[in-house]
C-alpha cells in the first residue's frame, strides 16, 4: 500500500511539473492537458522515427527469441 501511495504521488507530481512547464510556455490550459495525455502530439519527425525504430527492433529481437 505504501509503494502504492508513493507511486501515485510521484505521478500526480510528475503530472503537475508537465502542466506547469507548459503553463510556462503559454499554452493554454486545454493544450497543456493534451500535451499531457497524449506525448505523441508533442514528438518531432525525428523523434517519431528513432521511436518506430526502436519498436521494429524490439519486436525483431522478440521475435527472433520465440523462434529459437
């Protein structure tokens, strides 16, 4: 329960921080939640791309393990 409660706090802190760095920004309030909730409106093109590399890799390796 009690690493429960820790994990939350740190979310709801981690959470706040992103809000307010946007707030910061000058982004508005529905903006800075949208930023929040969903990190891919956020990824440049060259982010997205190590991102999808990153995931055809992963899954190239686990599949290659499942094949052994």
């Amino acid at each position: 329960m009690k690493n429960l409660a820790i994990a939350m706090f740190i979310l709801i802190c981690l959470i706040s921080f992103m809000l307010g760095i946007d707030k910061m920004m000058g982004l508005g309030v529905g903006d800075a939640i949208r930023n929040a909730t969903n990190p891919f409106y956020v990824m440049h093109i060259a982010e997205m791309m190590v991102f999808y590399v990153l995931i055809a890799h992963t899954a190239r390796a686990s599949n290659s393990w499942l094949l052994q």
